[in-house]
C-alpha cells in the first residue's frame, strides 16, 4: 500500500509584478539560454533540524529547475545576501552584478509538531516580487514542499504548469537476461521515494496511470509467463484486482480521459483488435474489426474524441488516428521503417512515438495530422514514451547498447535537455 501524502496547504502572498513586463521564459526551439536564477539556502532560525530541512528544500529545489534545461543556478558561493536579508530587503543592483535575473528566498519557522516554509520568487531587473508561498506541514513531507515551491517557481516563470510534484510508476527490472524478473514499483518523477508494488514473482509489462493517478492498469503474464491478463491496481488499498476471465489475451491498456473506461488491444483468433472495456460491468465493446490485421497500443486524445493507434494494415506497423465514436482511421506517419508506442500529449498538440529504422530506435513527435515530425532522441533502444503531465518533456525506456543497462531517460520537446532518470538497478516503460 502506497502512503499517502501529507495534506498541504497554500496561501499565496503578494503579487506585485505588472504583466507588461514580467520576466518569462518562452521557449520556441532548441537553443534557448537557460535563465540565471539565484536561490539562496532557505533559512530555519537558527534551529539546526530546521537549517538542515531548509538545505534539503534548497537542494530539491535546485535540483529541479536546474533539470528541466530552463534555468541556471547562480553558484551559492557567489551569493552576496542571505534567505533572511533576500526575505526582508534584497539588495538588486547586488545580484544584478552576478548576472542573475530572478532571485528566490525562503524562510523556515516551527508550526507545533509541524513547519512553515515561506518563500518569495523575485524579478532581480524591474526590483519587483513575482510570487510567493507559504506551505505547511509535517517534518517528513519536506520533499514534497520542496516540489511545490518549484512548481510554482516554473509556472510562474513559463505560464506552463510544474511538473516537479508527480510521479512515476515504471516496470523495476533486475537479474540475467534469461531470468530477469520484473516488478511494479512507483517513484518521485526525479527517482525519490521508490516504492515496489508488485513482487516479482510473475512478469509484467505497460503500466498505466488512471486519470486520477490512483489506480494502474497493467499486464501480468501469470506464473507460467504465457498468459498476459489485465490486472488494475489501487494505490490507495494497495491490491490489485485481476480481469482473469475474459477472452483473449489483453495488451497495452490505457484509462479513458474520464476513467470510466479502457481501451486496450486483444489477440485471439490470428487477429489484434482494439476493444474498450467499461471499468464497472465490465462489458467489452470492438473498435475495429479486422481479422487479418495487428491494431494495439490504442492512446485517446486528451478530449476524448480522438484514439491513435498502431495498425499494419499498410504492411508495417504505422500510426492511425480516427473518431474514437467510428469510423476507419487515417494513416498519418509515412516516414521509412515502422512506427510504435504512439501517446497523445496532454496538451493535445502532438502524438509521441518510437520509430525504428535501419537498426536505430527514435523518440519522436508529430502533429495529430502526421505533419511536423521531429526526432527527439536515437539510440541502441529507445521505446514507451511517456510525457509529462504538462506536454513539456517526454519520458521513456533507454539503452545505449546491448551489454549496457535498461534504464529510463527524460528529453523535452525541442530534444535539447536530455537527462537519465536516477533508479536503483534496471527499469522501464515509465508512465508519468
């Protein structure tokens, strides 16, 4: 059973700062120059288990700006002021000096058994206040506070949501490629907090999220590895609910953008079709009806209107989109070699995919009408991305060669930031 958090509350301070002319970051293409951002050690009053909670927050703070390619941290040892004067008087033309344009300061104080953090996010050029935070909660929930002053550091300065405070549920891989065994397990999106969920004890493959990040769906393969079923579980109870005696063997599932339902690929017969299943009697419905061709991993867009999906009707497996009402769908990748693993953006503006061509696997993105195509990443093995719960990054399996590790890297849009995702051992198929 996963713990759940601590509840959090917020209250936002004052806001001061004109629109007109607000720093903001706007990100167009790959070589943007990161934004100089000074954040000094946030201060706990001189109480030495609150100094050293501040220096975490500090650190995961850092830590996650400085990740998402977006900004570059002033080095601490340059700093001219401390949390508490940055709090109460910053000195701008000071850190004008060292080339930073926002400036973050913050301040611990005890709540009872609890803590307060409060902090403020400062324009270093036009000497004004962005934003501010007060955050409380209990000692052992500090990384999450640290996560959601980011969060509100990263929306404030881009206009996109954070995404710092999320997790990530991937398939934990360990032992000899002939006996490796595979385990759900659960993570902060930076690799904190790793929880396993699942023993090992039999193989599984593609979780995925519901919409409302408490339950996942996912394929257990069964004690003798050749019977994949479709299995949900809750992370609120922590157990896991079979769907055992239906037809066919399930693949690929994914929840409804409402979480009423999902849709996924069954094979039975010679042929792969797409179905949906309503989550509540559990009633299958076809979406295609093919009994030559391969239709699996089906992904809806984020309004629900729209599936994409892999079909090898053409003769290799290609991208389609069509009304998740009816209808044939339309092909829209034509790039040489086979397309898979397509995953709307929640933002509704592309479709990530895997490609691969000529012994190379791709990361890539397209518009929902096959145009704009753009390679992110290419490797040995690259495969199942994932995005961000804002549309910003992509998250999927990576292996830069074949005597080397599985594992789970990050790339943003524009294929300028990528970074490896801190696990212990082996993994992949991560969902954010």
């Amino acid at each position: 059973m996963i713990k759940k958090f601590a509840s959090t509350f917020l209250i936002f301070l004052s806001l001061t700062f004109a629109a007109s002319a607000e720093l903001r970051i706007n990100v167009t293409e790959g070589t943007f120059k990161p934004v100089p951002i000074a954040i000094t050690p946030f201060d706990g009053s001189r109480d030495p288990e609150l100094a050293k909670v501040g220096q975490d927050i500090t650190e995961v703070i850092m830590n996650d700006l400085e990740s998402c390619g977006l900004f570059h941290i002033v080095d601490p040892q340059a700093h001219i002021q401390s949390a508490q004067d940055v709090m109460t008087a910053p000195r701008f033309a000071d850190w004008k000096i060292l080339n930073a344009e926002a400036l973050v300061g913050g301040l611990l104080k005890r709540n009872g058994n609890a803590f307060q953090v409060d902090f403020r996010l400062f324009d270093v050029f036009t000497e004004s206040q962005l934003t501010g935070l007060s955050l409380g909660s209990d000692a052992s929930n500090w990384r999450r506070v640290a996560h959601k002053i980011a969060d509100e550091i990263y929306e404030r300065m881009t206009g996109d949501k954070g995404y710092f405070d999320t997790r990530v549920v991937y398939i934990a891989e360990s032992g000899p490629e002939m006996d490796r065994k595979y385990r759900l397990a659960i993570m902060d999106y930076d690799g904190a907090n790793h929880q396993f969920i699942s023993s090992g004890n039999t193989r599984v493959l593609t979780p995925r999220f519901s919409p409302d990040r408490t339950k996942i769906a996912y394929i257990n393969f069964g004690a003798d590895d050749r019977s994949p079923t479709l299995h949900i579980h809750n992370l609120e109870t922590g157990q896991s609910e079979s769907i055992a005696s239906l037809e066919g063997q399930r693949m690929s599932p994914r929840f409804s953008p409402r979480g009423d339902h999902l849709i996924l690929a069954s094979a039975k017969g010679g042929a792969t079709t797409l179905y949906k299943m309503d989550l509540g009697s559990k009633r299958m419905e076809k979406l295609t009806a093919s009994s030559s061709s391969i239709d699996i991993a089906p992904c809806y867009s984020p309004d629900g209107t729209k599936i994409c999906y892999i079909s090898d009707r053409g003769g290799k497996p290609q991208i389609y989109v069509r009304d998740a009402a009816g209808g044939e769908g339309t092909r829209i990748s034509f790039s040489p070699g086979y397309h898979d693993n397509p995953i709307w953006s929640p933002r509704g503006d592309l479709i990530a995919f895997t490609r691969h061509y000529k012994g190379t696997f791709y990361i890539g993105v397209m518009r929902p009408d096959g145009s704009g195509e753009r390679m992110l990443d290419s490797g040995y093995l690259l495969e199942g991305p994932t995005w961000s719960p804002n549309g910003r990054e992509i998250m999927y399996t990576c292996q830069s060669s074949r005597e080397s590790n599985v594992g789970i890297c990050r790339v943003d849009i524009v294929g300028f930031n990528k970074r490896k995702v801190p696990i212990p051992g082996q993994g992949s198929y991560p969902t954010w």
